[in-house]
C-alpha cells in the first residue's frame, strides 16, 4: 500500500502530494483519492476527536502524511508536557477538555516487536519535569530510539489498528530492526482556528469533492475575499 511513484521520487511532487525525507514521508495523503479521504472523519474517531480538542472549537487537521520506515529506523523522544506549547497542549477546565493535537496513528501493516513501534511515556502529558531522557541521550539511546527510556512502553498495532494520544505525551520509537517496513498514516487534530504545520494546502479538485463534513475539517475557514475575486489556490507554474 502507498508505493511512490516515479514521478514523486524524482520531483518530490505528484499533484498535490509531496515526498519529503526522501521517500520514506509523504505529505497531504488525502490528495491521494477516496479511501484516504474517508480517514478525515472516520466514524471509529472523529468523536473523540471533537471531544478531546473541544467540542464547540470544530476541528482541524493541521497534518496528513504516511511514514514508511525501514531497518535502523527510529524517532527519538520529543514533545512533553514541560514545553507548555499551546499548539500540542493538554487541558481540562470546568470539566471540558481542550488539547491543542490530538495525533491518530493508524496502522498500515502489523507493527509488533522489532518493527519500530510508536513508544510513549504515560502520565507525561501532565508532566511540569523534563524527563531525564531528554538530557542524557548517550545513557539512555534517546538520541535515536526509546528502547533504554525509563517508563517508555511500546505500542504494538495490528493493519487497521489506530491509537489516539494527545502530543504533549513524549513519544517517538522503537528502532526496527525486522527486514521490511514499517508503514503508518498520522493525522493531527486540533481547533479549527488552526494551521497546517507546513504550509500544505487542499487542492480546489479536493474542496470541490469533499463532503460538506469533511470539508469543515479540512479548511474550516474558507478564504475571504473581496467581491469579484475567486479564489483558486492554483500553483503558480499553472
């Protein structure tokens, strides 16, 4: 499933669909047609979704992008609760939560021991400390992995399987060490007032199919412009 095509690896661009990282992300995954379109408010989360983020905030879906990952791979910890960033924030006030990102990961193929699993630190989402990982990456593999971080656990998935988590919970991986790869779409949630983290836009073609549900998450707030002009966001070499 997702095999890049000839075209994304010697441009990095397919349409609307972006490869970065070489070929192992690829980026504004509901560009890619129907079944990806489904995952926006897929009905196994889109609850949640609304009701971790807020739920008279609307949503939004800041990214979309599938990561493929090979032997030796691995994402060091990051994020945290001590970061207090708004952006990736925990909270929950007169009884109404209000995180800044919820993040799904979804699995596209087993992810058991050796494959690279997603790791994470429970508890730390509420955290004021730093966890002692952050700063010790030579004693702990921090660097690379959570293998050796102290209260890691490790996410094992099957194909179809999703896990939600707030991202001020300190995550990253396992390394894999299994032949083959490791393959997972990542959407990030958060209120509607927000931005996509790297500037990726919807194609016209997208808005134009979306269902009106989807398409609120998408781009809850439509472009506005003076009478007479029509906003296209075409790319400028068109």
């Amino acid at each position: 499933m997702v095999q890049p095509s000839a075209v994304l690896d010697r441009l990095g661009w397919r349409g609307w669909l972006h490869r970065s990282g070489g070929p192992r992300h690829l980026h504004n995954i509901f560009e890619m047609g129907e079944p990806f379109e489904r995952l926006i408010d897929h009905p196994s989360w889109v609850h949640h979704m609304g009701r971790f983020v807020g739920g008279d905030d609307g949503l939004f879906i800041d990214e979309s992008f599938i990561d493929i990952r090979s032997r030796g791979g691995a994402t060091r910890i990051h994020s945290g609760a001590h970061k207090r960033r708004i952006r990736t924030q925990f909270r929950f006030h007169n009884n109404q939560f209000r995180c800044g990102q919820i993040n799904i990961l979804l699995a596209l193929n087993d992810i058991g021991d050796g494959d690279g699993a997603t790791m994470a630190i429970p508890g730390s989402h509420k955290s004021n400390l730093l966890h002692p990982a952050f700063e010790d990456p030579k004693g702990t593999g921090s660097g690379h992995s959570l293998d050796r971080v102290e209260a890691a656990v490790q996410i094992q998935l099957d194909a179809g399987d999703a896990v939600f988590f707030v991202d001020c919970m300190a995550h990253g991986s396992s390394e894999r060490t299994r032949p083959g790869e490791r393959r997972v779409a990542i959407i990030r949630y958060g209120p509607h007032w927000g931005n996509d983290r790297y500037g990726y836009q919807p194609s016209p073609e997208l808005i134009a199919r979306l269902t009106p549900e989807r398409r609120k998450i998408v781009q809850p707030l439509p472009p506005k412009m003076p009478p007479g002009v029509q906003w296209t966001n075409r790319r400028i070499d068109e």
